[in-house]
C-alpha cells in the first residue's frame, strides 16, 4: 500500500484559505478526490484513453472492430470481459476507478437484456458509448439489445450506436477524445 502524499489532505483535515471567514470545514472524500484528479490530468502517461467491454468472451468478434479502429487512430485502448450480471461489483469497480486510471470514453457492448453500458453508466461521470449486440436467443436480429441500451433513465445517458456497430462507436469514441 503507497502512502499518502504529505501534500494533499487527509479525509477530514481543514483545508485553509485565504480570508476566510467561515468556520472550520472537514474536508469531504470528493474535495481530495477532485484534488486528486487535478493533479493527475496533466500528466502524460501511456494509460489507455479508451475502455473497451463486453458481457462475455462469446462478444469478442463483434466487439473486435472497436480495438482495430482505435489501433488505426493510435488511441490507446484496453479490452475487458466483465458481466453486469454474473459480477455486478467488478462492473461497478471498474467504472468508478476508470477515470482516475486514464480512461476517458467507454465502449460497452451487450446483448439480450444488455445491461452492462447502463451499470458501467451508473457509476461513472465519463462518456459511455453501448453497442447493441445479436446472439441465437436476440428479439428481432438484436431489437431488444438496441431498446435496452438507447432508453436509460433519466440522468443515466448511454450513447447507442447500431446493431454490432462496435466500429461506429470507436469513430465516436474519437470524436469524442476530439481525435
């Protein structure tokens, strides 16, 4: 474990500034976190910009677009295989630390319920792109996978691209980097 950095305040620890005239505030988990984040964002690292996931290994194919895409761009990427359903925590894990780790888009790709660009959507502030996919059991050549992923709730926003359309969602993802 790393110890903290001397500079930054402890959870907790009063924060001063100069002329105040209020009292005296603990420090919240959000302000060092902030702080934080601030401190890292102008710092170049070879970290991957993108995140590129899917439900299952069975996905791969048709998520594989993406990852050529970006590699034609020289976007840094990473893939990862984690289900909103089978490993909800490791979903949501990876979705609140992928900023602090560089990632700035996320590409989801799902079929059938497809839930996983709305979890990851749930616990991130970052852009998350979903990519409908088909399977043998999908509604309509992957309908239900499309309805799943374009109507999140209100203050949830998935961005959907088409139908396997996990190229699009790359070019997007550019865009998006402004790349």
């Amino acid at each position: 474990m790393s110890e903290r950095d001397p500079a930054l305040p402890a959870v907790g620890e009063r924060i001063p500034t100069v002329g105040e005239d209020e009292p005296d505030l603990p420090v919240t988990h959000a302000e060092v976190e902030t702080e934080v984040e601030a401190a890292f964002e102008d710092i170049d690292v070879d970290a991957p910009r993108v995140g590129i996931l899917m439900g299952s290994k069975s996905d791969m194919p048709a998520m594989e677009p993406a990852g050529r895409e970006l590699e034609e761009r020289d976007i840094r990427h990473e893939v990862r295989v984690m289900s909103a359903h089978r490993d909800p925590d490791v979903v949501a894990e990876y979705a609140r630390n992928a900023k602090m780790r560089g990632l700035r888009v996320i590409i989801a790709g799902a079929g059938l319920a497809a839930a996983l660009p709305g979890v990851v959507a749930a616990h991130t502030d970052l852009p998350v792109i979903g990519v409908p996919l088909t399977s043998g059991s999908s509604v309509a050549g992957g309908l239900d996978a499309l309805l799943a992923i374009a109507q999140m709730p209100p203050g949830v926003p998935v961005a959907c691209v088409g139908v396997n359309a996990a190229r699009n969602a790359a070019v997007l993802a550019a865009r998006i980097l402004g790349e």
